[in-house]
C-alpha cells in the first residue's frame, strides 16, 4: 500500500481531532490540577482550633470513632458519611488506616471523602498511612505523627505506632501531655491494638497488634497510672471492646476494607458521649454492605485517579481516552443526521383514517398508577376518534374479567412488596397470536425493556412502525435492580434508553426537558413532545356529601387540606415531604390537615416516620384510591405537594391543577416544565428550608393561594383527553408516512392499502 493510498481525507481529519484533542485535554488537566486539585496543608491545626472554638465553656462533647476506612467511597463516602451527619457528632476521629496506601493520590482521595463530613476530623497514622513514603503526605497535608488537644474537659492524644525508632521520644511526650491535671478525661488513638481481641477474625494476624516489649509495656502503665478513659485502635476488621487496670480498650475497624459482614466482623462505627464526669462508649453497628461489582468498579476507580499522580503514565492515560474521544467526535461531527421533520411528507393518508393501534406496557390498570391511567385515557380518547385499540400488559389477579380490548401475558414473577411490578411471559404464544389476529399500523411502546422488547421485535416482524413513549427516568428506580446503584444509574439506564428509542420509529415525550435528555444522551430517531392528557372535565364535579365523608373520616375541620398523590416507593421522595411538613408544623402556627394518596412498599416505613415527627394528628397515608373516587380527594384539597424527580412530566400534578389547587414541587425535569414558578405553583431545590417555606407562604395567604389556583385551573384546562388523542393520532399520520414512504436505493415504497 502506497503512503498516499493511506493517507485518506478521513484519515486525516481523525488525525487533525487527534491531535486538537491531545492539546485541548493537555491543557484542560493542567488546569484541572491547577483549580480544583489545590495543595492543602495543616489539616488538624485548622480542625483543632474549629473544635476549640466550638467547645469554649462547654464540658460535654460527643466524637464518632472509625478505623480502616481504607479509601472506602461506596461503603464509607457515601453510606457512613451520611449516617454520621445525621448522628450530629462534634468531631470524628479516625483509629488508623484512612488510605489504602500512602501514595499522594490516596491522600487526596481520602481528604475529598472527609470533606463530604459536616465536623471536624483527624487522622491516627496507621500501617497504610506510612507505607510508599505516605508519612512525608501525612505531614505535609495534616501535620506531626503525634500529637494532642483539648476539647471541653477531655483531652485528645495521638500517637504513631509505625515507627520505632520515635517510640522512645513518644514515651517521654507522652508522659509530659499526662501530667496536665486539667483534663478529666483522656483519649489515647494509636492505630495497633495492645491487646488481643477476645474473638478472631480469619482476615487479621497477630503482626497487626503492637509488638511485645518496652514500647507496649510503658505505654499501658502509663495509661493505667493516669487514668486514661479510653484507648482506640485500628488495624483489625472488627470490633473489639475490653477493661484493663482501669482502662478501656476499644478496637475498632468497620469502615471499610477487608470486612467480612458475619457476626465477628463487620461495618460500624464507636460513638463517645461525655458528659461533665460521665463518658458512654457504645458500639453502632450498620447494617449496610457492597456488591461485588461494586468494590470491583471503586477499586479501578481508585487505579485510574491513581493515574494521574503517577508522570510517566499520563501520557498513555491521555492517549487511550483520546483515542476514544476520536472516534466519538468523528462519529458525531461528521455523521450526517436530520433531527427536523420532512416538512414536505403527505401524511393526508393517514389522517382521519381508522387505525389499528397496538400498545404494549409492562404495567396496567388495574394496577394504579401514572403509566397505566395515561394509557386507559390515550386508548379511550383514540377509541372516541374511532380507532381500534389493543392493549398488551401482563396478567393481574383482580383484573377485569370481561375485558375484550386487552391480551393479557401471564406473569411468571411479581416485584415490590405489594406486587406492583409484573414480569411478563415473554415467550407465550398469545402475544404473538392476539396481535396477528389484530393486524395493527403501528405498535406503540410504553417500556424500554421487558414487554418493550417483545413489542419491538414484533414491530419489525409485522413490518410496521414502532413509537416508543419516554414516561420515566430509569435512573431513579436503581433501587429495583439488582446491580450497582450507581452503575445503573449512570451508565445502563441511559443506553438502556438510547438504544431503544433508536430503534423506533417515533418517539413521544412528555415535555422539552425530556426531548433535551433524549437529545442528550444521543438519540437520533423523531421526537414528539406531547404532553399527556387529563379528564378535565371529570374533576369540576363536585360532590359535597363526598367531601363530608372524607372530613369525617380523616378529623377535618375548617383547617386548609394538603394534598400528595404517589405511590409509596424511594423514588417518590414522600420522606422529604414528611420531614417538610414537620418542619412547617414548627414554623407555622395555621393548622392544617395532609393526605398522601397511595400504596407501596414504603407505606410502613413512612408511617413510622410519621409518628416519629409527631404528625400522627395531622399526616394520613390514606392508601391506594380508586380512579373514580380520586375527584373527591383532589376537590377536598388546598394546596397540593409534590417531590419526586422522576417524573419526565407529573401527571398527578396538572390533575390537582384541574381541581383548582396551586402546587409546591421539587424542581426536576418534568416538573420545569408544567409548574409555572409564582403562576400556578412554586418549584423549589432539593432543599428542605425553601421547599417548606414556599408551603407556608401559601397556606398562610389565603388571597394568594385563591389566585395560584385560578391560575392553575386556566393552566391544566389545555391538556383534555380528546385534545390528547387528537394529537398523538397526528403523530401516528406522521410516522406511518415517513415510515411507508422511506427512500430505498431499490425501488420507492408505495403506500399500503
């Protein structure tokens, strides 16, 4: 091959964005290294003096004790971190055993963990801190190996018990900080346990306790004479607890690294409280663990962050992730796609034409919920325009025995507490059958998985067009699947989506947030935003006797009534609505009554935290409603309150806007869309304080309420079923002509009779 044969235009332009890329990530790391990675220096004298100023005049002091954290994300970051914020501790220490190593890398790594904390912290120097020159990072980022300070009347002691050659220096030290009369009460952290645990773990070894000799004796006779109140260690994975001559020895290693998760070793934490010549010791065991797959993925997380600390590997980083950028970029760039409609298709062949329309979900009526009741109320609308309907679904207990306008799937599993998700049969014979029978123009998909699947492939086999509707975010329901949180969330659901709504026809969306994520994450097919319709008119009837009933039954008097409609599931975020509400009972002294309508799996669990906020008098989980009865909720109420992020539209939400309710959400990317900020509602951050205030400030003006929910009403009067239908048929027309008149190199596709 001749160099010019090789030289082809589409080689150099993949050459020319090459080497821009090289460039371009060159200068973006240094920068990167430059801003976001600044030095940090001194570490414990900033956190000594914030503990000092914090604790002036103040005896008590409360401190959460870890060992082996081992550059933990997945199980200390981001499960432990929250849990002791919420225990609310004045400072944390650390036994040993922070980092995985002492590499500088694992040091910032560890530094940007702590900084998720909400008090102040400090590092005992264990065996990881020192080993790979790690004691020159430990110095040069928090400070000296040992070390010591007061807070109220306990005095705080550090020693390193990875050097010998400073054991002789820290005995002479060590002595001398004792000899202060002051403190009441002393706290010594050396990272290797004195004394043998009283029961053994096959993943510790006796080189992990001090060694046998003078070290180690002077130390227990000096702790002993002086009354020390506790000394804590690291280095085992478990948790150890024992009395000697007075003092207690605490072994404490559940924060991450090696940890079995059996009765002997597993992942917890030590909580001190002192208060005046008191001090509790308590052992909080957690009940939390990791995948597998999860450790797997955090550990070549750390590899590669290790990466970019390490000079002569940089360069083959860069040169593999710009190689992928390459290609990516090419792919994008030069990659012809018409994301505009052909404005010039005849779609009068298909309007106003009667259509078989097949629609294929993984849930349905009469399991209620946002999906199911938009389908029932797009199948009956498009049955008014004289379309035929056939609903495809899985099988339910209590489903209607005399329906004829669905095919029902037997299920082979159930999913959630209460069975409220379906895994469908998705090799019975009756699909297939039931759909050739039906003869459908088109198969319109709810679900991009399962039952989704099965309707694609049919699609192609029946040679007609697929449209596939985006109802829900996946990533918030990562909770269902059994793989890595953060692996669904971030990687599977996205291409999970992707790589659907590409193989579609047409794509419908709720709103143009939705069709911006679509866009996002690279689909390429049509999209149709199209927000799902409401029976309107349904809720203008007003049935006051209906509305007594309820006040009866709920204990409402003239107090203004909140509304909340949502399954009871984590991804709802009914905790956050439950935390606000009993932050608002605080504030405000204008009584009130809320009633969250739905079922699910958190239905105990929230209930419980109703009582534990003492909402008991006032927050009712009424349990799952009928649709028929649903009006008589929506009409009792005032003001309604919504929190969840997973909505790609909140259909709930312009239904309580149709019962002349003003609405207080989470600001996510449905919500944006429909509620119109100080219109018709307020949206608000995910922040408790705003959120709440925004609830008190409508529930106190009476005028101003009065005004949002008129305004709400005008707003939710535009989205009608049969408005709905209308223009999703349109979207039909549109897709059944592009599909049949698609050009073809061999001969143009006429169109079907």
């Amino acid at each position: 091959m001749t160099l010019s044969r090789w030289i082809t235009p589409r080689r150099l332009k993949i050459a020319f964005y090459l080497n821009v890329l090289i460039i371009v990530s060159l200068v973006g790391y240094r920068s990167y290294l430059a801003v976001f990675e600044q030095d940090f220096t001194a570490v414990h004298a900033q956190h000594i003096q914030q503990v000092q100023r914090e604790r002036a005049g103040q005896d008590s002091v409360q401190f959460a004790v870890v060992g082996n954290i081992n550059n933990s994300i997945g199980i200390f970051e981001r499960k432990m971190i929250p849990m002791i914020n919420e225990a609310e501790p004045d400072l944390l220490i650390s036994a040993g055993n922070a980092v995985s190593s002492g590499g500088e890398d694992k040091y910032r790594a560890v530094y940007r963990t702590m900084n998720h904390l909400d008090m102040p912290y400090f590092l005992t120097v264990g065996e990881h801190e020192s080993s790979t020159f790690g004691s020159f990072h430990f110095y040069d980022h928090f400070g000296p190996y040992f070390y010591s300070f007061k807070a109220g009347n306990s005095q705080f002691i550090f020693l390193d018990s990875t050097d010998p050659d400073a054991y002789r220096f820290q005995l002479h030290w060590l002595e001398q900080q004792l000899l202060d009369p002051m403190p009441e009460h002393r706290f010594v952290f050396i990272s290797h346990p004195l004394l043998k645990a009283k029961e053994e773990s096959p993943i510790d070894f006796a080189a992990q306790y001090l060694e046998e000799g003078e070290f180690k004796t002077q130390l227990k006779t000096l702790f002993s004479r002086h009354g020390v109140t506790a000394v804590f260690s690291a280095n085992l994975h478990l948790f150890d607890q024992q009395r000697e001559k007075g003092v207690q020895y605490i072994t404490t290693g559940g924060a991450g690294g090696l940890v079995l998760n059996d009765d002997t070793s597993y992942y917890h934490y030590v909580w001190v409280d002192v208060s005046d010549d008191s001090v509790s010791i308590s052992e909080r065991k957690l009940d939390i663990g990791q995948h597998q797959v999860q450790k797997t993925l955090e550990s070549l997380w750390l590899f590669v962050h290790s990466l970019f600390y390490v000079g002569h590997l940089n360069f083959v980083l860069v040169l593999a992730a710009l190689g992928a950028l390459a290609i990516k970029l090419y792919s994008t760039v030069f990659v012809e796609r018409d994301y505009y409609p052909n404005f010039d298709l005849d779609v009068t062949p298909f309007q106003g034409k009667p259509l078989n329309i097949a629609m294929v979900t993984n849930n349905y009526l009469p399991f209620i919920g946002g999906v199911p009741i938009s389908i029932d109320r797009l199948r009956r609308g498009l049955v008014r325009l004289k379309h035929k309907v056939k609903v495809v679904a899985p099988s339910y207990k209590d489903q209607d025995a005399k329906e004829t306008d669905v095919i029902r799937v037997p299920s082979l599993l159930t999913l959630g507490e209460k069975g409220e998700f379906r895994i469908a049969n998705l090799l019975s014979m009756r699909v297939i059958r039931g759909l050739r029978a039906f003869k459908p123009d088109l198969i319109h998909i709810h679900h991009p998985f399962w039952l989704g699947w099965l309707g694609l492939m049919l699609a192609k086999r029946m040679k007609v067009p697929a449209v596939y509707t985006y109802h829900t975010r996946l990533e918030h329901y990562a909770h269902y699947v059994p793989l890595p949180g953060p692996l669904f969330r971030n990687l599977i659901s996205h291409s999970l989506v992707r790589r659907f709504a590409n193989h579609c026809e047409g794509v419908v969306v709720p709103t143009a947030s939705a069709e911006e994520y679509l866009r996002i994450i690279g689909v390429t097919s049509h999209i149709f935003v199209q927000p799902t319709g409401i029976d309107f008119d349904r809720f203008q009837k007003r049935s006051e006797s209906s509305e007594a009933d309820l006040k009866q039954k709920f204990g409402i008097g003239d107090e203004p009534v909140l509304v909340s409609v949502s399954r009871l599931s984590k991804e709802k975020n009914i905790g956050f609505i439950i935390d606000g509400l009993a932050h608002l009972k605080q504030l405000s002294d204008q009584k009130f009554t809320c009633l969250i309508i739905g079922d699910g799996e958190e239905r105990d669990a929230l209930q419980a935290r109703i009582d534990e906020q003492g909402l008991s008098d006032c927050v009712h989980l009424t349990g799952a409603v009928p649709p028929d009865e649903m009006v008589n909720y929506y009409q009792l109420g005032s003001l309604f309150l919504f929190a969840s992020k997973s909505e790609t539209q909140g259909m709930v939400i312009l239904e309580a806007m149709a019962a002349h309710m003003p609405v207080v959400a989470v600001r996510s990317s449905g919500i944006d869309d429909v509620v119109r900020h100080g219109i018709n509602g307020y949206k608000t951050p995910s922040k408790l304080s705003q959120w709440t205030e925004s609830v008190q400030k409508l529930l106190e003006d009476d005028a101003l309420r009065e005004e949002m929910a008129d305004q709400a009403l005008d707003y939710a009067r535009r989205f009608s079923i049969d408005h709905f239908a209308a223009d999703v048929a349109d979207i039909y027309a549109y897709v059944l002509a592009s599909y049949h008149f698609k050009p073809s190199t061999n001969s143009e596709k006429t169109i079907a009779d």
